[in-house]
C-alpha cells in the first residue's frame, strides 16, 4: 500500500519553476529520503505535499485520499501529517509532556496523557517529561519535536532536515535513535535533507533531485553501484573525472583503452572514477587485489592524506598529467614521489556523455 503519493508536481515563484513534474512515492512503513543541492525543490516538494503551499500542477495523495490538486486542497491540520522541521518548534513556555501533548487537544485528558506518554517512551524521553526545551540538548530537542509529530498517530510522517543543526557526532547517534523510531512506528516517512550520506543511511529508498527534478528514485545501493548520471556519481561520494572522445568502442585514457560499448563513435564522454576502483601497491605492501581485467600501470605518489579508518592516496599514472585519488585502508601515507602499482575495477567507474544535461 501506498502512504504518500506524489503525481505529476510542478511550482513556479514568479515565474521561476522549482519543482518540476515531480513523480514520488512512499510505502507503508517505508523511509524514503529526498536528497539534494540546497536550492533543487526538496524543501518545496514537501510543503506542497503537506499543504503549507498550494498546488499548481499535479496531485498529492494520502492513502486512499487525494488531499491536493491545482482545484482542491485539504487543509494541512486535516491531513493526518506529522511534521519536523530543522529548528524543531518546540514551545518554550511549556514542558516536555506539553509539547507533545498539544497536538492530542481533541482527546479525552486520559487519552491524551497515555498518548503522549507513549510517544515519549518512543524516544526515550519519558524521564525528562517535566523539563523545559531550554533544559535539553539539540538531540533532546529533536527527540521531543518527533515524538510530539509521532502521538497524533499520523498517517505520513514528513521531516525537513531535522538534523541539520547537530554536530557531527551527535547528528550520527540520532540518526540511529531516529531510523529506531520510525521503523518501530511503521510510518511512511518522506526525510528531506541536503547530506548524501544521511540519505543512504536513512533511505529504503533515495529520490534525488537535481533543478526540480527527480533524477534517480532507488535504493541505496543502486544509486550509488550504478548512479543514472555523472553528477549523481560525484554527489555521492569524491571521484575523479578523465574525459575522452570514444573511437572504435574504447577511450584513450591513463589507464590505456577503456572500452565503451553504450555509445557511438566521436561521442564525447566522462569516465567517474570512485577512491575504491583505484586499487594501489605501495613497496611490497600489497594493499588490493589484483584479479582484474585491466593493466597493471606504474604511477607516483602526489600526495597522501590520513583520514582516520583511511588514507586519501593522490597520485599520476605514468607521465599523464591526470591527479587521480585512491581510498586505502588504514594508516598508509607514502612519501610524494613513491612508486605505486595501481589496479582499476572497472565496475566502480562510469561513463556518461560529456556535459551532461538534464533532458528537455
């Protein structure tokens, strides 16, 4: 069953179009996470899909309702939508357990005491319930902003980068705390960020958008083992760009022909490398296999940085003046000038026209 359906949206400021003939859709108790550049409609796509703009072009549909269309829309209160946003709205004047009881008023006191106490048992804050907004960490916060979105029982939870104000360490433990949540309320949950890695953390699914666009809507694993274009590539992670004209199915490139059997001679293309394709011997230490189909090419040290769990190895492959970067693990940083062997798995590297644009 479907929990949040999206058909066909497009909106337009004065003129300006952001988002653009949007197609999306959440599962029952599905995490879908909208990701992409600050500026490219994410943020847009969910305030129409909850009712906090007006339809221009298309439809919005919960469950079996539609709830929006460029004629027609229920008021965002009606919808049945929990909502968190970055900065959390939380009351300041009122206590933990009334936050996350405002929102229960039409229930009987009993109700909504059971209600709100549940959802903060959710969250694991049940023990703070008497306490101020001011009294809590931004964690705490964020806690109480879903645990008060989750005890109305929503039919779709809606979330607009609600990690975007935590540290780094912190945004990492309540991605975990939250992703628990959410799997245990079964909530179809549409998660709007700008952070590719909190997206294939937190995604069954990832729509990313590019100028008002979908681009690529797939799992995880998929966008990032064969992304739909070069710069959803690059958007997940660093890469290198070597650039070619193909002749005769292959392109000259550092590493000697790389065959290229999607596109038609004279066809300009760029070939996205990953850290891990490029696979490295430093002296005798054999860091990576070398089992594949490729030559092994001598190359030379440029830089090496270590980055805790890994080491950022930049380097040239014989005289070509082409910067390329390996990802080694562990404490591995080889003097400028090293001699390397390197190894390219030719399935981490994609090849996509040159100048890719979006289609018309």
């Amino acid at each position: 069953m479907i929990g949040l359906r999206i058909e066909d949206l497009s909106h337009a400021y004065d003129g300006l179009t952001v988002v653009d003939r949007v197609n999306l859709d959440v599962g029952e108790g599905e995490i879908v996470c909208l990701v992409g550049p600050s500026g490219c409609g994410k943020s847009t796509t969910l305030r129409l899909a909850a009712g906090l703009e007006p339809v221009q072009r298309g439809r919005v549909t919960i469950g079996d309702t539609v709830v929006a269309t460029a004629t027609f829309s229920v008021a965002p209160e009606r919808r049945r939508l929990g909502l968190v946003f970055q900065d959390y709205a939380l009351f300041p004047h009122l206590t933990v357990f009334e936050n996350v009881a405002f929102g229960l008023a039409a229930l009987a006191p009993a109700e909504q005491r059971q209600r709100a106490l549940a959802a903060l048992d959710q969250v694991r804050m049940a023990t703070q319930s008497t306490l101020y907004p001011h009294e809590l960490s931004g964690g705490q916060q964020q806690r109480i902003a879903l645990a008060r979105a989750l005890a109305p029982r929503p039919s779709v939870m809606l979330l607009d980068e609600p990690f975007s104000n935590l540290d780094f360490q912190l945004r990492r433990q309540v991605w975990e705390d939250t992703l628990g949540v959410l799997r245990r309320a079964g909530t179809p949950t549409l998660l709007v960020t700008h952070d590719p890695h909190e997206a294939m953390k937190m995604g069954d699914r990832v729509a990313v958008m590019e100028r008002g666009r979908i681009t690529q809507f797939a799992r995880p694993s998929e966008i990032y083992g064969r992304p739909a274009s070069a710069s959803i590539a690059r958007f997940f992670g660093e890469t290198t760009t070597l650039t070619g004209t193909v002749r005769g199915g292959q392109v000259a490139t550092p590493f000697n022909a790389f065959p290229v059997e999607s596109y038609p001679d004279g066809t300009e293309v760029e070939i996205v490398i990953r850290p891990e394709a490029l696979h490295l011997n430093i002296g005798h230490a054999a860091h990576e296999r070398c089992e594949f189909n490729t030559p092994t090419l001598d190359a030379s040290v440029v830089e090496a940085r270590h980055l805790g769990p890994y080491s950022l190895v930049h380097f040239r492959v014989n005289d070509d003046a082409t910067v390329l970067v390996a990802r080694v693990p562990g404490v591995v940083a080889p003097r400028v000038g090293t001699a390397l062997r390197v190894h390219l798995d030719r399935t981490a590297a994609f090849v996509f026209p040159r100048d890719e644009k979006l289609s018309a």
